[in-house]
C-alpha cells in the first residue's frame, strides 16, 4: 500500500486456505488460521506443519479403513455457551487396563476470537473441555480448583491413535501422555503431563442429545453406556432433598400424634371378667354384658380381650350392639398363646391379649353380647373384656410413616448403586459386597 | 489526549501519535521503525513483514478493562516452541500504560511494576516463590521466546532484539507475574487473566465466515 491511495476494494478472501498435500497432493483446508501447528492429511493420513508454507511432513501412519470417522464432521459449526465453534480436528486416544483397552475420541474447537475448546465422547458421554488458567492444587488424593474439591478418579497413560484435522499443537501418533483425572461431578479436572509440560483443563458432563442439538446433527445421539466418571447422578442431587422432605413430614406427623393423642377420651367405659370352666358346653355361653355408654363425636371403640390361655385358645363372637337403635357390630376374636421348645429352643406363638378397633360408632346407650368357644378339653380359663371409646390410632401414623421413609431409602439406594458404579472403573473401586467378580 | 503530527522522514508518510508518551513508532506506509527524539523522529530500522496472524486483536482495537477505556496503540510480536503471542501496548483513559497479551486467545492485562531487587536471569528457577505487592507468585515456566516484530507504538525504544527469556509466574485467583530479561535489566509485570467476552472489544479484526 502506498500513502494516500486507499485500496479500490479487497479482493474477497477465502475462508479457509486451500492446499494441497505433498505426500499425495489431495487437497488440504486450513480452517484455523493461524492457530493450527499441525493439520493432518485425510487421504493418506500424512501429519503436516500446518504453519510451514510448504506443509512439511512430519510423520504418516496407518488407519484400518473405515474406523473412526468422527460423530461431528469436521467443518461443522455449532453454539456452545453462546459461542459458535467450528469442528476443526479430530483424534482417537485409549488407555490400557488390565489388558484391556479404553477409545474415547476428542474434537478441536475453533473460534477465531475464543480460546480453543475441546469436546471429548466415551460410549456416548460427552464433555465439554477448555483448558484451566490457573494450576489447581494437589494434595493427597484430590486437587482444588476455583474453590472446588475433586477427588482423584484415574491414573492413566494416554496414547493417540488416530487423528484428522488441524490441531493447535504438535500432535502425532503414537505420542503418550499420563492422564490424571479428578472428579466433582459434573465436571473432571485433568492433567496431561507430557516431557516437557503439563496441562490442566476443566470438562463439564455434556448429554449427546445437547451436542446433536448444538451442532446441528441429522438422527440422534448414541445411546450412553454405564456410568462415566463425572456423569451427574440422576438421584443425588435428590437424596438430601428427600431426607430433609422425610425429616419435615416426620416432625408434622409427630405433632399430629401428640395432637390426637391429647383430643383422644382413651376413657375405659366397660371393664368385667368372666370364668369359662371345665366341660361346660360350648354354644350355649351366649350371654350380655352390662349398658354401658359411649359419648361425645363418633368416634372409634377399642376391644381388649385379655386370657389366662396357655396352650391353649379361646375364641369370642362378640357383637357391640346399640341399644336404642339396634345397630350391631359382629367381629369375632381368638385369643392363643402356645410355647414350648424344639431343636432351635424354645419357642412361644401368640399372645394372651388381643385388641381390636371398630371404627365410627356413633355416641349413644351399648352392650355387648359375647359368645366363647373353646376347645372341648380345655382347662378352666378366666378371661376379661375392657372396652374402651377414642382411642388413638396410631397405626395410620406408621403407615404413613412408612410410606415416607420407603422412597428415601429407595432413592439413597439408587444413588448409592449409581456412585459404586462410577467409582467401580477408577482407581479406587468400592469394596465388593458378597462375591468376588 | 494530545495527537502530535509529524511525517515519516523515510517515506514522508504523516505520522499521528495516539498517545502523547509513546517513544517508538512503525510508519504504517513504509515500515520504518522511528524514535522520537527531542527535536524529530529519527529512523532506527525496518519491520520485515509480520507473519501471518491469528490475533483477532488489531492496532486501535477499543475495550474496557476495570471500568477504564482502553485503546491499542502498538505490539511487540513475540515467537516461541508451540507457537506466536502478542503484547499489545494498551493506554487507558486515565494516561496509563498497560499490555493486553494474546496468546492463541488466552487474553492477560498486565502492568509494568517499578519494584526493584529483581532476580537476575540466572538465578529464576522453576517452582520458586517471589512475593510483590503481598501477592505470592510461583515461577511455572521459563520460556526463551524469539523477537519477531513490532507495530504502532511503543512506550519505550525495542526494536534491535533476538533472542529473549521470559520467566512466568502464577499466583492465586488468575493473577501472574512475568519477569522480562530482554533488557540488561529485568523488568517485572503483574497481571491478571482476562475474559474475552469482559474486556468489550471493539473495532475487532473480521474473519471471513466468522
């Protein structure tokens, strides 16, 4: 440019560079500017110096045909926090343990105004990765990082596999680095140690169907296997929640007692004891009590049917009868109680007191007719029978009880079994209940 | 702010200066490196042209670091193992000077700090602790870098330069401390990390596409 003579117009300038391979002449594209040091050849697999004008080659490898073609093609551009970023490179890395080996694949971002961010997926468990400024700190088994904990997951060495694509350093198959990862779920702290330096960066637990969303993607995002390192449990998050709900309904339903046990009569209105001797015949010891009266709301009657049984039973029909209306209330009870001894020890079955609530009788003038059967060898047996008007029924308290308590547990246990599951691929397994693998 | 208006005396080419302070210029139309001497400007070299640049940070680029309006008015364009980084000199609105450095669009705000008993080059070693303005600093890398080139203004005379160390050094919550020993004496800057999308650019550099 000379002085004075602004340019006529600018020449449109293409969007990426166009180049082409020394090693077979395909076609090469620069997407990311100047910020790629290395781009790699799709025909023939050739790693080139990206900022060489010639694009030198610095080393080529072998691909089996058809494997690892990326999820995200590369060129694909997509919003990510409100960033639009373009796919620029691609690579596969794995890990060995115990012989067996780990692929997961990570994707170069690219903005020419953003630092680069990387995306990683592992059986269809994306993270979105961008490198840390500042170094976290490492004590024992876990680092901090911004204020936050993580525990430390995996110690591991990565290699690189495969690449494609441009990248914003010098990569190259084959090339090893140890890989620590720290986990707070939904995010993992990683440090990449190479020779010469070590490299921290911060991944947040990504769900394929955002990234199909992000960028744009026909179908639909594999399906995620297992449970990955810092997937956010679906259930923790909820298990506080459901403990302190637990606990709040717990106090109210407290106070709930306390409040029918003090509005509850729980007054005796009949007491009387009775003798059934030896021999006497069963059938015709139908016989009525005294009136007795119940009053206030309606409200409950409770029936307590006590007997010196023992090894033996007594059995009562009993109908609660009102006299002014006629209304009854048949129920028959059994009062049993056997015990003895086997080759487990001795032994007891039943109880020689027996109560039974009969709900929503009106005030008003009672008796009850009772009718005993017993066995027809028994022993003289004494029995007596108390009746008493609202009492407090407190099995509709452990009910509900229950039925608060059941799906806390439920959830802790999910949550349990979804972190022995995450925790179950690190380095530091749970210790296994009951079988040994 | 003054804007002193001179003319180039290699090409003739007018020569406006943004910032009353600067001591070095690039002519824009013929690549002289000029000084400011008492009476004129004086032309001390030439700039090979830059290498293609990634920065999306351009001479007059406009953006708000801590409340202040800030406009670039020069760069030094330093080069290294994995890659190329900008100092871009930056005045604030305030008169004060300061450098926004790029690197591959991590961005840092930095200023020059006039402590003395400054380690000399060979005594910095990796993982020792420095502590300026009560603030603890680690060194975490020594990076020898290559000069590669100057644009606009400068507030000081850098031009004739090679090879140069820098020492960085992380302290707590994104601040860092870098020892420059391009000079016969270190200099030190303390800084901060910065995001993008906080400092407001303006008058970016377009991308195609983008």
């Amino acid at each position: 440019m000379s002085a004075g003579t602004p340019p006529l117009s600018n020449p449109p300038k293409p969007q990426a560079k166009a180049l082409n391979c020394p090693h077979c002449g395909a076609a090469i594209t620069l997407r990311a500017l100047g910020h790629a040091e290395t781009v790699v050849c799709e025909s023939c697999n050739s790693i080139l110096d990206a900022k060489d004008p010639n694009l030198q080659i610095l080393q080529t490898f072998q691909v089996i045909t058809g494997e690892d073609r990326p999820l995200i093609p590369l060129g694909t551009r997509g919003k990510l926090r409100g960033t639009d970023y373009e796919v620029i490179g691609f690579q596969r890395r794995s890990i060995t343990v115990e012989g067996i080996r780990y692929s997961w694949h990570e994707y170069v971002l690219f903005n020419p105004y953003k630092a680069i961010r990387y995306l990683t997926e592992y059986n269809g468990h994306w993270n979105d990765i961008s490198v840390c400024r500042e170094l976290p700190i490492v004590q024992f088994a876990a680092a901090s990082y911004l204020g936050e904990v993580y525990k430390h997951f995996q110690s591991s060495d990565a290699t690189t596999n495969f690449v494609l694509g441009e990248f914003p350093w010098q990569v190259r198959v084959g090339e090893h680095a140890a890989v620590t990862e720290y986990v707070k779920p939904p995010r993992v702290l990683s440090a990449e140690k190479t020779d010469n330096e070590v490299t921290w960066s911060l991944g947040e637990y990504t769900y394929g169907s955002d990234i199909w969303k992000s960028f744009n993607l026909p179908g639909s995002a594999p399906e995620a296997v297992g449970v990955y390192e810092n997937q956010p449990s679906p259930v923790s998050e909820n298990v506080k929640g459901i403990w302190s709900t637990f606990l709040a309904f717990a106090i109210l339903l407290l106070v709930f007692m306390a409040a029918f046990d003090l509005i509850s009569n729980k007054g005796t209105v009949f007491e009387s004891s009775y003798r059934l001797n030896t021999g006497e015949p069963k059938g015709e010891a139908s016989f009525v009590t005294d009136v007795f009266n119940l009053e206030g709301r309606t409200s409950n009657v409770e029936v307590t049917t006590s007997a010196n049984v023992s090894n033996s039973w007594i059995y009562l029909n009993y109908a609660l009868i009102n006299q002014d209306s006629g209304q009854a209330w048949d129920f028959g009870r059994e009062v049993s109680y056997y015990y003895g001894s086997d080759s487990d020890g001795s032994w007891t079955e039943g109880s020689t007191k027996d109560s039974v609530v009969i709900p929503s009788v009106p005030a008003g003038h009672y008796y009850l007719r009772i009718e005993p059967e017993v066995d027809a060898a028994h022993a003289p047996i004494s029995y007596s029978v108390e009746v008493k008007r609202d009492v407090p029924v407190l099995g509709f308290f452990g009910i509900a009880f229950l039925a608060l308590l059941i799906p806390a547990i439920a959830i802790t246990w999910r949550s349990i079994s979804f972190e022995r599951a995450r925790w179950s691929e690190s380095d530091h397994p749970p210790i296994q209940i009951g079988n040994t693998e | 702010m003054t804007q002193p208006v001179s003319n180039c005396p290699n090409c003739g080419g007018k020569i406006v200066f943004q910032w009353s302070s600067s001591v070095q210029t690039v002519c824009q139309y013929c690549k002289s490196i000029l000084v400011r001497t008492d009476v004129d400007l004086k032309k001390v070299g030439q700039v090979a042209d830059l290498p293609p640049d990634s920065s999306p940070i351009q001479l007059n680029t406009e953006g708000i670091y801590r409340n202040k309006a800030f406009v670039v008015g020069g760069r030094i364009l330093y080069e290294y193992d994995l890659g190329g980084w900008n100092e871009w000199h930056i005045t604030m609105n305030d008169g004060t000077s300061a450098w926004l450095s790029d690197a591959q669009n991590e961005f840092a705000v930095s200023f020059a700090s006039n402590t003395s008993g400054l380690p000399a080059a060979g005594q910095v070693q990796v993982g020792q602790q420095y502590s300026w303005n009560n603030q603890n600093y680690t060194v975490s890398v020594i990076t020898p870098a290559h000069y590669r080139g100057v644009e606009g203004e400068l507030p000081f005379q850098y031009w004739d330069k090679t090879d140069v160390t820098f020492a960085d050094l992380r302290g707590q919550t994104g601040k860092f401390a870098t020892l420059d020993y391009s000079d016969e004496q270190p200099a030190l800057y303390l800084g901060e990390f910065v995001e993008f999308d906080d400092l407001k650019l303006k008058n970016l550099r377009s991308f195609e596409g983008w």
